[in-house]
C-alpha cells in the first residue's frame, strides 16, 4: 500500500476476508459536470476479492449534470493507468450501497459499475441503488430486489 496527497495506492493483487463499509462522499459543482465514482473502492487493474463485504456506502452528486457511478465497486479504465482491467469477486457481498444525484445527473451501479464484466462467483450482489450491476454484461440485474448475480453457463 502506498499513500499520496489525497490518494491511497493499494498495489494489484487479492484481498481476501475485508469489509469496507459506511463511506460517504459528495461530488459538488455550481456550474459544469460533476463527476463522482467508487463509494466503497476503486479498481483501475486487476483486483480479486475473495470472502469480502462492499457495503452501505453512499455516492451523491450535487450539480446540475454530471454522473455517480460505482456505489460499492468503480472498476474502469483511467487515462495513462494500466492497461489490463479485471475485478473478480469470489464469495463475496456488495450490499446495501447508493448512489444519487440531482435532476439531470445519471446514476449508474448503485453495487458495481465496471468497463469489463467481472466473474462474480458465489457472490451476492443485492438492495444496491438505483441498481445492482452496470456493465456486468448477461449478469445485470436491474432493480434493487435481493438477487444473487453468478456468471452465465456456457
């Protein structure tokens, strides 16, 4: 782990029995686009959770566009980041997490919101808003009722 000014670097690799819970932060502009992603963490490479709770953390975005993305779990691309992208969840919760934002904004993973589909294996993804998964691909689950995401068969 390594901490900067205002950002804790956590080097790739698989963090098993952790919980992150209860964080809150708001994203906030009088004018332009506010931007506001990864409530409980952020992935921008390869990240493996094994045996691990993401919960009621919350995102708000406060501006008159913009977009809150990620309530439980951002996983994207970022410019100049490594070029491999993977989050795996195995046995893992991403419960209870929110995100909202004012008229005009676009809410987007209340649970997870990822660039590349996760293999989410034995985990519940579940009462997330204003939904569970966006990029999960097949996995998806729209609303907010309890359900459990496993990878498709093939």
């Amino acid at each position: 782990m390594r901490s900067g000014s205002s950002t804790i670097r956590i080097d790739p690799g698989t963090f098993p029995g952790g919980v992150r819970i209860g964080n809150r932060f708001t994203a906030a502009t009088l004018t332009g686009n506010a931007l506001a992603e990864g409530g409980g963490i952020v992935n921008i490479a390869l990240l493996a959770l094994r045996q691990t709770t993401i919960s009621g953390n919350r995102v708000t975005e406060r501006g008159s566009r913009g977009f809150v993305e990620g309530g439980g779990i951002w996983s994207g691309r970022v410019p100049n980041g490594p070029p491999s992208l993977q989050l795996t969840l195995v046995g893992s919760k991403v419960i209870r997490n929110a995100l909202s934002g004012q008229r005009g904004v676009v809410a987007q993973g209340g649970g997870i919101f990822t660039a590349a589909p996760p293999p989410l294996t034995g985990s519940v993804v579940a009462r997330n808003a204003p939904d569970q998964c966006h990029g999960c691909d097949g996995q998806r689950a729209q609303s907010s009722r309890l359900c459990m995401i496993t990878p498709r068969v093939r």
